[in-house]
C-alpha cells in the first residue's frame, strides 16, 4: 500500500497520508482533488470525470477538478454570509431534473455537505433561501456543475425572474 500510517503508542490509527496526495510542485494532485470532492459528487458523476480525466479531455478535467477542490476548501461555512441577502455569493451549482440549488455556506461540522445553504429553485420561479442537504441532492444524483461561476444570489434570482 502506497500510504504512511500515522498511529498511536496503543497502536490507534489517527491518520493516512497518501504518498501521492502532494506532487513534487507542492500541490495536490488530481487523486488527492478527487478525494476531497467525493462527498459533493456522486458516483456516477465521480465515474464519469475519472474516466474523462484519462480522455483527450483530460487537461480540461484536471484543472476544473482543483478548481473545485479549491472552490470547496475556500467557501464559506454556516452563518458566515449571513445578513448579505442577495449580495450572498453562491460558490457551487448543482442541478436535476430542471431544479437548481445554488450553495453559498456549506455546513460548518463534518465534511460540510449535511445542512449547507443556500437558493433551492425547483420551479423556475426564483426560488427561495433555506438550508439544503448536499449529501441528499448528491443520493438523489443531481449533478454538480462544472462550469458554473462564483455569483451573487441576487444576479441568479434576477435570471430566473427575466
């Protein structure tokens, strides 16, 4: 096995480290990326990226799986955009079925994916603002969006409303 245990005196494993979760440039490599967005993407979804990221595509999967990595480290936990109103920026996209939840904090405990928040539109209409599961959305398959750019809740409910 390609990891370093990191264990107790009574022999508890505390820790695993990857020998390949840091490049020789000092950043996360592609498995490493993968590993953290696990729980923000289903199987299907994470299936189909591993299978692209070995594609002629493979450059374009790359670079948007660290951005996302990135994106995810760096967003808001609950509470932090609180009181922004539509000035709130939503950080992740995921979509099913013509519905559409906008993420803007995700959830401060665990790996931030029980009770994030953000704008839920699930009729085209606006939508409204209350806490979502992106564990559940991720079990019911929607998607996490790829192309989708950092934005102000007020600009998305504007384009739902036009």
């Amino acid at each position: 096995m390609n990891a370093y245990t990191i264990a107790t005196t009574s022999g508890c494993v505390i820790a695993q480290v990857s020998k390949i979760d840091i490049s020789t440039t000092g950043k996360p490599t592609f498995a490493a990326c993968m590993n953290g967005l696990s729980a923000f993407m289903g199987h299907a979804q994470t299936q189909a990226v591993k299978r692209a990221a070995k594609g002629e595509e493979k450059q374009f999967f790359f670079d948007k799986v660290a951005e996302l990595h990135r994106t995810i480290q760096a967003m808001p936990r609950t509470y932090e955009q609180d009181g922004m109103e539509d000035e709130a920026v939503a950080y992740l996209h995921y979509f099913k079925d013509g519905a559409d939840w906008y993420i803007t904090e995700k959830d401060m405990d665990g790996d931030g994916t029980e009770q994030a928040f953000g704008l839920a539109d699930l009729y085209g209409d606006g939508g409204e603002l209350g806490y979502i599961s992106i564990r559940e959305l991720v079990r019911i398959g929607a998607q996490l969006d790829f192309h989708f750019k950092p934005q102000a809740i007020g600009a998305l409910s504007e384009g739902a409303a036009a």
